[in-house]
C-alpha cells in the first residue's frame, strides 16, 4: 500500500482492489432523499445515486417517506428497495409520521452516519459527479455547508437532451458507477439551459432574496448538529433559506460551487404552489429579527 499524492494506491493492483484502498481515505457520506407521495419521481432521485463516481462503499442513502398518504405507496417504497438493493447496500427507507420538510430532513439526519450530509427532494436528479465534487470541495475549503448550481428540467421522464452531463475528471479517482450489473452505465443528458447559479452567503442580499441556495445542499455534519438544524414548521416553506440566513448570520462558512450538480424539476403541486407566500417568507426573515 503505497501513500500517493491523491491518497492511498496499490501498487500493481486490480481495479477493484484500487477502488477499495482509495476509499480508505474518503470521508462516508449519507443521501438523505425526503419523500412524499411521489414514487415515480424517488426512483429516478435513487437511480441517480446508483450512478454516482464515488465509491459505493462510501455511501448511504436514507429515504426519508414523509407519512406518505396515496393508496400503494408503501408497496411502491417496497419494491423499490428491491430493485435497487436497498439490503445489500445497506441503504434503507424511513417510514415516518409526516412532520413536513424540515421535519423529514432532521429525522434523515439523525440517522445518518456520515461525515457528510447531502439533502434531496425526491424530485431531484443528481448529476454523476454531485457526491464526488461537493466532497472534494468540501474537504479543500472546510466549509461548513455548500450549495451548487443547478439545471432547470421540466416533465416527468429522466433529463435529457444535450450532451452527455459526466465532466472531465476532476482527480485519478477511479470511476466506479458503470459496474452496475445490468444497468446502463450513465444515459442521462445534461440540458446546456437553463441553468442558474446562486450568489453565495451574502448577509444584506439574503434579506431580500435566497441568495444562498436550494434545498440541495451539502453538510459538514458536525456543523449541521452544532447549529440545530431545520426548523420543523408545518404547511409553510422556504425552510432552506431561513436555515442558510440562519448560518449566515451566525459565521458558519457556507460556500456556493458554481457547477451545476443535479436537475431541478419543475412540477405541478409543488410546496411552492401551495403554500402561503407570507407566511414563508416571514420564516424566512426569522434570522435577521431575532438577532
């Protein structure tokens, strides 16, 4: 076992025997994908994990079922967890009374076990190299929380069209997500636009705007615990900017990686659709009043 600029190498070694020796030195990180009454839309977010660079062995994945209501859903949660190996992966589904986002995301995070916590809706679709390149980020920066970029998507179908949405590698990191038996190694395309990019932890923009990110988002988790985490309002939003003001008003690093890392999907009924503007937007103003 030989120590090399980019971690542990194996001289000489099978690939696979190099893939394990580089995952000695990378840090675990737990998916939390929340979900409600959108089966459909969560097969295709855990599909999207299967994919990812980074070593499977480094990587668990929490779905969070936020008290779904629709008739079979339990089945469609069941027979998800066979399709993709929820047991052999060490993977699992969390069937919990519905406590709304926040709710579910601290009820994910609780669970988890990783040094890194990355949060999902079930209508997301991570890009292959999410896990990989917020890591790296992470771990150069020492940030306490990232955001990305993202790519708009609309319909119900996996994204497509474009080029294909795998980039140039950004270390010697095996790539290890085509192994899959019986799976397409990585079909999904990328969309050139739209796409957008956030500005960051700006204190006196974020009073106006969220500026700071989507829910999509990467924790230390040593930070997450250490501030509290998610408020757990019911039938409100934007609990995602209401935490990002919350961190930064409170100092914690909270970066932006400018690169678009997932699809965000763009669907009927969303909480955006159906909650009170006023209401939400007075969550998110909690960190600048009650300082």
């Amino acid at each position: 076992l030989l120590v090399g600029p980019t971690g542990p190498q194996v001289a000489g070694c099978s690939p696979e025997m190099d893939v394990f020796a580089r995952s000695l030195a990378l840090p675990k990180v737990t998916v939390v994908i929340t979900h409600y009454n959108r089966p459909n839309f969560l097969v295709q977010a855990v599909a999207s994990i299967t994919r990812q660079s980074y070593p499977p062995s480094m990587l668990e994945l929490l779905v969070v079922d936020d008290g779904s209501t629709a008739e079979g859903a339990r089945q469609s949660l069941r027979r998800m967890e066979l399709e993709f190996g929820f047991e052999r992966r060490g993977w699992r589904v969390m069937y919990e009374p519905n406590r709304y986002l926040g709710g579910a995301r601290n009820a994910g995070f609780a669970a988890s076990q990783g040094k890194y916590v990355l949060f999902m809706d079930d209508d997301n679709y991570a890009k292959s190299y999410e896990v990989e390149a917020l890591v790296r980020a992470a771990e150069g920066a020492n940030a306490d929380a990232l955001t990305s970029g993202l790519d708009f998507v609309t319909g119900k179908g996996e994204p497509g069209g474009g080029p294909r949405h795998l980039e140039p590698r950004m270390g010697p990191t095996p790539k290890v997500a085509a192994a899959e038996p019986g799976r397409r190694a990585d079909p999904i395309k990328s969309r050139t636009s739209p796409s957008f990019v956030f500005l960051g932890a700006s204190r006196n923009v974020g009073l106006f705007k969220n500026c700071f990110g989507d829910a999509n988002s990467f924790f230390r988790s040593s930070s997450f615990a250490e501030f509290g985490g998610y408020t757990e309002d019911r039938n409100v939003g934007y609990e995602d900017w209401e935490l990002y003001s919350k961190l930064a008003m409170a100092g914690y690093d909270l970066q932006t990686v400018p690169r678009a890392m997932y699809f965000y999907r763009f669907t009927l009924g969303s909480m955006q659709k159906t909650t009170s503007y006023q209401a939400s937007r007075r969550r998110a103003l909690r960190a600048y009043t009650h300082v």
